[in-house]
C-alpha cells in the first residue's frame, strides 16, 4: 500500500531542514540537506502509519497539495521553505524495519498431520 501525505520542509535558521505533515499529529522531523530530509521524512512517515495500522485507526485523509501552507515559524527562514508531496510503501517500510519473527501455536487435525509427515511436508517451514 503506497501512501502519499503533503509535508512542509522548513528551512532552519543553522541550516537544513525541519520537515512537517499538516495532516498527521507530532509527524516531525529533520535533516542537514534536502536529501537527509526526504529521506528522514520518509521514515518518519512509515513509522506513524506503520502505528495506524498497527493500532487499526483510519489513516488521515491527506490535503490537497495546494490547500498547504508555508507558515512562518519561529525557528525557521521563509526563503527556502517550501512543499511538497511524500510517499512511503507501507508494505515494504513494515518487512524492513518491523522484520521480527513472531511464534505462533497451530492446531491442525492428525489426520492432516500425519499425510503432511508422511509426504515430508514441515508446517513450520510451509508457514515462514
């Protein structure tokens, strides 16, 4: 699943980049360049959807691109501010980074184990 959310990269008084999602809560972070921002921004974004889904709460709904402003901020210039889209596979960001095995117990009939043994079939490593 291929998310796409608006976010706003502020340019910061020491140099680099605040980066922000106006639709997702406490969805902060930043970078020394444009590059490390995006990047950051990425991760940052797979990390509070990953919880949405986790959490089973609706995603927000993302605001169009052109109904985002660039506010002034306190700790940030307003020449090299600017936005922009951002993208995250869902997906992909839960294989790489949530990649921990989790034990499950299955009950399944005798019969059905007995014809996997005698065929060489392993369950467990049918399951993984």
């Amino acid at each position: 699943m291929f998310l796409v959310y608006p976010a706003v990269f502020y340019r910061a008084e020491e140099g680099g980049y605040c980066v922000e999602f106006p639709d997702i809560e406490g969805c902060i972070t930043e970078g020394d360049d444009e590059k490390e921002a995006l990047y950051m921004a990425q991760d940052v974004l797979g990390m509070h959807l990953y919880d949405y889904m986790v959490e089973k709460k609706p995603y927000p709904n993302p605001t169009p691109i052109d109904e985002v402003n660039v506010e002034d901020k306190d700790y940030c210039l307003e020449e090299g501010s600017f936005k922009t889209l951002v993208g995250v596979d869902l997906l992909a960001y839960a294989k790489h980074y949530k990649n921990t095995t989790v034990r499950k117990n299955v009950s399944i009939p005798s019969w059905l184990n007995e014809m996997a043994k005698n065929q060489g079939i392993n369950f467990s490593q049918v399951l993984q």
